[in-house]
C-alpha cells in the first residue's frame, strides 16, 4: 500500500484511493467549475483537512491540510492547478514569500496576483525536536549541509520557480523551516482515528500551524517542552477570496 507522507502527517495512512473512497461514502459537497473543473474539501473535527478535485484537463488530485486559527493578507497566484504562489502582506509590505498547494483554485488565478487572505499551516514529513534555540544553533554549526535560522523557512522550488529551473507543473510546496514552539496538541482524527500532533509556533513575523503524526502521547509531552524545532515539511495554504 502506497501512503502518502502528506495524508500520514493527518493522521491517514492509506493509500489516495482507499482515502477517496472512505470520502465518498462523507457526502462532502463538490463543486463544478464551468471550465470542468471540479473541487471538493473535507473539514475533519480534529482540524485536518482533504482536498480533492479534477483540474481542467482531467487530471485528479488529493492533497492534505490542516485547519489553521491564524489569518493573513496576502497576494497570490497559482503556478498550476492547485499550487499557488504567495507574498505575505504587513503594511503594504512583503513579510514572506512561499508556494503552498490550495483547497479552493478557483480562488486564485493563472500569473495575475490577487489579493486573498491565508490560513497557512505545513505538514510535517520529517520532524526533530530540540529543547532550546541554543541547541538548536548548535546542531546547525555542525551540519555540513542546508542550515536554517530558528524561525526561517526555505523553499527549495520557490528558488527553482524564479530562476526558471522549474515550471509550475513541476514546482512543489516542498520546504523546510524551523520554527519556536508555542503550544503542541495530541489530537484524534475522527475520519481514521489515528493521533496527530498539532503544534503552534513562530516563523519570522508569522505564527506558523504545522501537524506530524503522533504515535501516542510521548511526542506531544517532548514537543510541550521544547522551544524550537526543525521541519522538513510540506507546506500548505488555505485562501479565500
């Protein structure tokens, strides 16, 4: 069975079929876009989040998220379907820039910037947990390779994106960030029952939303008392028009 990092990190370990099925049978509404598109988003009690849909020329997607409380002005367009790009927005000014798949493409359009507002949060594919910044500082000076600042993010495919390395079609949400824990929270997705741990922290000027898979209590305990800690994520957007 194939499983998705991006649906485990939810709390789903099933393959995107099965995970398609098992909606089918939630009535979740659909909408059809005029163009043949269609688009439909399943909203799990525990904040995570399933996003289907067909893009124009047929091809289908499923893509993971996570309900986030913290809401942001930004501009944004997409790259492809379902992978957009966005600036955050603070006083008129550019505070971050990223690319994040999005549960609603019609809220966007193809290359012309709209303003929207955001609901980021990532998902966690790789995790480690450290108990202080300055722990943190320290195992970053003695890795040779990519080194973060706490509270940082790097898009790898953004860069890609801009150089023209990389086309929409090709580009991801794939990056890395660490961020300052500010609270974590075991809870149960009620879709499959498995545990997801949900943590809050500090990217740069914005609270960052973020969930990994949680085997028990014993990451969440860990996560409550440490102060910084290092993803290697997917991360993900939510806009509204």
């Amino acid at each position: 069975m194939s499983t998705e990092p991006d649906l485990h990190a939810i709390g789903i370990d099933e393959s995107v079929a099965e995970t398609r099925e098992r909606l089918a049978g939630r009535n979740v509404p659909v909408i059809d876009d005029p163009a043949g598109a269609s688009w439909g988003v399943y909203t799990d009690p525990s904040g995570a989040k399933v996003a289907f849909g067909r893009a124009e020329d047929g091809t289908e997607y499923t893509d993971a998220n996570l309900e986030s409380p913290h809401a942001y002005p930004a501009q944004g367009y997409r790259v492809s379907h379902n992978l957009a790009h966005f600036d955050l927005l603070e006083g008129g000014d550019r505070e971050g820039r990223f690319l994040a798949y999005v549960d609603n493409p019609t809220a966007l359009t193809l290359t012309e910037p709209n303003k929207v507002t955001v609901r980021p949060a990532a998902l966690g594919a790789e995790v480690v947990v450290y108990a202080s910044e300055d722990e943190y500082q320290q195992a970053q000076s003695e890795h040779d390779g990519l080194t973060l600042d706490a509270k940082h993010l790097k898009s790898p495919w953004l860069l890609a994106l801009h150089s023209g390395d990389a086309t929409g079609d090709e580009a991801s949400s794939v990056a890395m960030f660490a961020a300052v824990v500010q609270s974590a929270q075991l809870r149960t997705n009620e879709l499959t029952g498995q545990g997801i741990l949900v943590c809050s922290g500090r990217i740069s000027s914005a609270d960052g939303y973020c969930s990994s898979c949680g085997d028990g209590a014993k990451p969440a305990s860990r996560c409550r008392d440490c102060r910084c800690v290092h993803y290697r994520c997917l991360r993900r957007g939510i806009t509204a028009p």
